[in-house]
C-alpha cells in the first residue's frame, strides 16, 4: 500500500503508544516520534525523544523493549506480520522456519532407494533359503530310491510299508482275486 502522510502519523502513534505503555509515563506524544530518511520503499529510522527535554533521546534498549512488548499491536495496526515489517536490531517475535540442511525432495528420495533395496534384498535371501530347503529334502528321497531301504509308516494307527520304488511290491490280498478267475 502507498505510504503517506497519514500512515507515518499511524507509526508514530504506535511508537507512542507503545511507549507509554512500557514505560508507564503518559508524557510521550506523538511529536516525540522522528522519522528520519524516509525511502520510497518504507525504508526509514527513527527516533523518540524526551518529553520533558525535546532536544534528548530516549535510550535505544527502551525503544527497542517498548517495540518488542507491543510489536503484536503495531503489526495488527498496519495489517502487517513479522515477515513484512522489519525493525532492524529488534528480534522478531516468532523464529523464522527452520530450513532443513538437505533438500526435502533429497530425504524422500533416500527413504524410497533404502525401501528398495530392502525389498529385493529381502527377496533374494528367502529365494535362497527356499532353494536351500528343496536341496535338502531332494537328497532324502533320492537316497530312499538308491537304498531300496523299506520303512514303516503310521496311518491312522495302522502300520504300513512304503512301497519299494524300484522293485515295486505285490500286495497279497488281491492275489487270491487273480486265482478266482480262470485263466485263458
């Protein structure tokens, strides 16, 4: 907005304001207030003297204490936030964002890359074991098959022999089928 007249009668209100306020005198006016080397850009500095003494000036840590105890009222006066009017010297009230040291999009980057090959290390490991597992139970059979060795299993309590893989095994309960029917 266009700084005029009146808007430097505002700030000098404010500064008065904001002074008698901090320091509990109602002797600070607004021809207290100097503005001095007023910019186009609204670029200028000040400085409040004593009322009783027009020629002195307040001390600067007074300004600055009575600036930043009312600097919500000032801001609020002028439609302005602690990003758009600047008292140099005066701390602003609220810190600036933290700016991370690396870039965000850097960060994402790196979590998704480590997701990545967490997921294809993950998947060759269980590859592996699983081609460990089938080796292991592929012997056992094989060797069953080259030692012909007959072992006993339990089925549902009743004990039965596995059949020989290579000789093979008759099973005598249908024999006597065969010897029933006469041959051709």
């Amino acid at each position: 907005y266009a700084w005029d007249a009146n808007e430097e009668y505002l700030f000098k209100a404010m500064v008065a304001f904001a002074m008698r306020r901090y320091s509990s005198k109602s002797t600070t006016q607004i021809s207290n207030v100097l503005l001095c080397n007023v910019t186009d850009r609204v670029s200028f500095w000040f400085v409040v003297t004593d009322s009783a003494k027009n020629v002195t000036t307040v001390a600067g840590s007074e300004v600055e204490a009575a600036i930043r105890m009312n600097r919500n009222r000032i801001n609020s006066a002028f439609l302005l936030s602690d990003k758009t009017l600047q008292f140099l010297k005066i701390s602003s009230t609220i810190a600036p964002p933290v700016e991370p040291s690396t870039p965000v999009w850097l960060i994402v980057f790196g979590v998704v890359l480590c997701l990545t090959v967490a997921g294809i290390v993950f998947l060759i490991v269980t590859g592996i074991q699983r081609r460990k597992k089938q080796n292991k139970e592929s012997p056992e059979t094989e060797d069953l098959e080259e030692k012909c060795e007959v072992t006993v299993t339990i089925e549902n309590g009743i004990p039965c022999e596995t059949l020989d893989l290579k000789a093979g095994h008759i099973n005598g309960v249908y024999a006597a089928d065969d010897e029933r029917f006469a041959s051709l």
